[in-house]
C-alpha cells in the first residue's frame, strides 16, 4: 500500500524481468538518472527532484512560451500569466494559437505562462522579471502561497504603471491590489474604505455567501453596461473578465484576450476589435462525459442516468454501489478532464455507479450536502466519496476550513478519501524522485485533507507539460476510455499532444476504483456484533 501513496516506481537497473512488459517499455522514455562522477553539463541537465533545487518543479516556462511569426503590418501584444495549476495552460494556449492563425488577425500574440511553483527557482523568477519588461498585459491567479505571492507582487509593482492592464483573479490580498484596468483598481482592497472591504464585511463567509458572489458576478455587468462613467465601464470589464477566466474554454480565454487587447493596449487604438460574450457554465453541478449537458438537480441527473443504452442491468440495479466523486470545475471547464473520464469509465465497469459533482468555488461542503444527502430522508445517496481535486474540501488551496468540513462529512457519514493529483511536478520528476511527491503537493494534498478525515492519498494522475512528449504520448494510448474521450470531445489528438494535459496513471485508476468500490460495499453491509 506504500507504494499507492506518494512513492514513484523504482526501474531495478538490473533486474528488468521484474517489471511487467509495459512498464518497462514506458520506463524506456523516461530520462535516465545521471552519473554522479560524471561532471559535463549534459549530465546534469536532468537530476531527480530531491537533489539540488527539489523543492520545486524543474520544468521551465520556454515548453508553454508561444511566439508568433514576425509581420511588420501588425502589433504585438504581449501577455504573460502566473497561474496554480497547469489546467489554464492548455486552453489559453489554444486560445492564442487561434489568434495567431486567424487570417484576419488584429495583432499577434506572444505569450508566456508561469506556474507559481516555478518562482522559487531563482532562473526562473529571473526569466519572469524580464518577460514582465516588455509585457503588455499580466494575468494572476489563484496565488495563495505568501512567500510567493510577494515575490510576484515584487515583480509586477515595478512595471504594473508602465503595462496597459494587469488583471489578477482570485489570489492573496497583496497580489490582488495590483489589479490595473484602465481607471479601475484595487489599490485599496482590505482597507476600512473600500468598497470591497465593507462587502466582505458584512457578508457572513462560507458557501451561501461564495454562492452569493458568484450570482454577483453573473449580473453585475448587466448592471454596469448602462452606467456612463469610463470607471464604471472599467469596472464592468473587469467583471466580465472574470466571467471569461472561470469559463475557462479555449473560446471563452480567445474572446477576453480581444476584449482586453482591443479595449487597453494603445497600438490598436481605433481599431474595432469584435468579441463575444461569456459562455457561462453552471457555477456548481453535476458532470459526466456521456451525459448532454451539466445537471443542476441529482434527480434529473438520475433519470438520464437509469435511461441509458451504453449500461448493463447490473449498473441500473438499486443492487449497485454509488461512488460519489468531487472534482474541480476548472479543469472540466478548460477540457483538461481526461483523468476524471478514466476514474468514472473504471468505476462503472467495475459496477459502480457515479454521481460526479463540481464546484466553481474552493468551498466543496455545500454541494456535497446539495448532491450527496437525500433532501427529503436526510440519508446519504452514496455509499463512498472520492474527492479528485486533492485538496481540502473547503478552501482548497487557498484556506482550509477543517471543522466547516468535518461537519458536512459528518451529515454524509460514509468512507471519504482523497486521492492525488500531481500539481507541483510533472510525471517524469515524480518517477524519478526519491522523495516521491513534491513537498508542497504532500503538505496541500495529503496532509490537511487528512485533517477533514480524507484518507488513502493515492496518486492517480500525472501531468505532462512538455511538447511532444513520449511518455505523455504513451499514457494517452495506454487507456481506451482517454481516446474515447478525445472522441466525444471531438479533439484533435495534435492538441492533446501540445497542449500538455493532464493524463492518468491507469493501473493506480483501478486501484483506486477496487478501493472505493469495496468501502462503499463496506458501509451497505449489515453491522453484526460479536460476543
């Protein structure tokens, strides 16, 4: 069980006959540990990473950097980001790609993307600051780590006057300040005298009150559409902003990067930059890849479930077991939800039924008691949860609330665990590791989601960022339900490949499901007492 854990695989270096066929073939891509006496530079290009600067990942931003072809006719409009996680990677890079080949075209487009993590390196916060030089456009989000988060503010205060927008989303206080869109700021957040502040003051926070943010944000620009100040305007693009981030898809992130280009970088000042607006997602609900559309109503979601034909009786049966999964509505949202479509797919040929739910916020509690309880008996409709994000169930990464937690699982009352991700490093670092997972991924993703009662942190996913790459590559044809994915998303297996998605790390899939499944036939058991 060890080895479910946090622990990569280890390649006998003379013993391949231990290792089944495929692992050994997979291991045959991977980068090979350096010689320690050797002292050439190639040689110590790649080095596992719990040697030298392993607190982070090594994987540099020039695998996401996208620079367009030169045409003297045309602006160039630069962007650079700083996100938490890789899913934005993929769909803003489709995004951009699309402008770039867009034949009437209004600028091109260079971008280059930063995980929060990569900062602690010091070549890398070095390539930052000197991408953040010549930057039009900055966009932040989800900077929760403090030490990284004032390195990040340091950056981009010293250019945030010169640059023509900076938008920064859902992060720490001192990141969101630097928030610049034309007249509109957040200078003053977390003063007595903002706005904000007298908000976030009265408002009691916990879900209702996420929820009431959220259906603020959806209306708001409505509102603000109609006012005639420039700040007002300002202010509702900033909004509107919003919507396109937690939107997520490769359209949504193409129509904000106009809005905001055509609207603020002054080379295309009198140029008319067509948009559209914001295709908004439900903010919470349930997914599944087979079904036509997210569910709002566990009932409704039932029904299309029981009616379909892809099913055997055995899994329409009230004899099934019910595993109820969590997952992150940003990565359904940006396409990067491979890894979810291998979980689901594996739990049900194994006879499981699923109730897949998702949040748009990082406070999970409320629609596991929305989803998960029955409204009318007040008994669990599920027999086990998996939480796939990783994270606590409420705050996420951000701030964990661990009694607001322990008391919806107390309501649902079955086995809960939360398997693992991997966030902070790619899969050829986590293979290679001798620590196993990153530091901060055991901190964030097994430690305090222990402190919620999460249990049994199996790492389940990779992540591959790199262009091209044959491991990536092979872990995509090494599953039939990730093609059949690809299918129903009708994508191109050109972008999986570039685009550096999430994949699943299959036989740990199956591990997972038999886990899940038998504490979920554990819990419908009758209790007997022995004397």
């Amino acid at each position: 069980m060890a080895s479910l854990l946090s622990s990569s695989f280890i390649t006998p270096s003379a013993k391949s006959d231990q290792l089944s066929q495929k692992h050994y073939f997979l291991h045959s891509f991977l980068p090979k540990k350096t010689n320690p006496s050797s002292t050439s530079k190639s040689a110590l290009k790649f080095k596992c990473s719990a040697i030298g600067n392993g607190l982070f990942t090594q994987t540099t931003q020039e695998v996401r950097r996208i620079v367009p072809e030169k045409n003297s006719n045309l602006p160039t409009v630069k962007i650079v980001y700083v996100v938490l996680e890789a899913q934005y990677q993929s769909s803003l890079s489709a995004a951009v790609q699309s402008l770039n080949r867009d034949p009437s075209k209004f600028a091109s487009f260079e971008v280059v993307g930063y995980l929060v993590e990569e900062l602690r390196d010091a070549a890398n916060y070095e390539s930052f600051c000197k991408d953040l030089e010549d930057a039009n456009i900055f966009i932040g989000s989800l900077i929760f780590v403090e030490e990284l988060a004032l390195k990040v503010k340091s950056a981009v205060e010293k250019e945030r006057e010169r640059m023509d927008a900076v938008l920064v989303f859902p992060s720490m206080p001192e990141v969101m300040r630097l928030n610049k869109l034309g007249s509109f700021s957040m200078s003053q957040l977390g003063q007595s005298k903002s706005p904000f502040f007298q908000l976030f003051k009265r408002k009691k926070q916990g879900a209702g009150f996420a929820d009431s943010m959220l259906k603020l944000v959806r209306t708001l620009p409505k509102v603000l559409k109609y006012l005639p100040s420039d700040k007002a305007q300002d202010a509702r693009l900033y909004i509107l902003s919003l919507q396109f981030w937690l939107g997520g898809s490769p359209d949504n992130l193409q129509n904000f990067v106009k809005m905001i280009s055509g609207s603020y970088v002054p080379a295309l000042k009198g140029t008319k930059v067509e948009y559209s607006d914001p295709v908004l997602f439900l903010d919470t609900g349930i997914w599944h890849p087979l079904a036509p559309c997210m569910y709002d109503d566990v009932k409704e979601y039932l029904n299309w479930y029981d009616t379909r034909r892809d099913t055997n009786e055995k899994l329409k049966s009230g004899n099934a077991p019910i595993v109820g999964l969590v997952l992150q509505r940003s990565h359904i949202v940006t396409g990067d939800e491979g890894h979810y479509v291998a979980v689901i797919m594996e739990m049900e040929a194994r006879g499981a039924k699923v109730i897949p739910i998702f949040a748009g916020g990082l406070d999970f509690s409320g629609p596991v008691e929305k989803y998960f309880i029955d409204p009318v008996t007040k008994k669990p409709m599920v027999n086990s949860v998996v939480s796939l994000t990783g994270f606590a169930l409420v705050g996420g990464p951000a701030r964990q609330d661990h009694p607001r937690a322990v008391e919806a699982l107390m309501k649902l009352d079955v086995p809960y665990m939360v398997a693992v991700p991997l966030v902070f490093q790619t899969t050829e670092e986590w293979l290679n590791s001798t620590l196993g997972l990153h530091p901060i991924q055991v901190a964030l993703q097994v430690a305090l989601p222990e402190l919620d009662g999460g249990m049994e942190p199996i790492v389940f996913a990779g992540r591959d960022p790199r262009t091209g790459n044959p491991l990536g590559i092979l872990l995509i044809f090494e599953s039939l339900f990730v093609v059949m994915s690809l299918l129903l998303n009708q994508e191109s297996l050109e972008s999986v490949f570039l685009s550096g998605k999430s994949h699943a790390l299959h036989k740990r899939v199956e591990q997972l499901c038999i886990r899940a499944i038998r504490w979920g036939e554990l819990k419908r058991k009758s209790k007997v007492l022995f004397c």
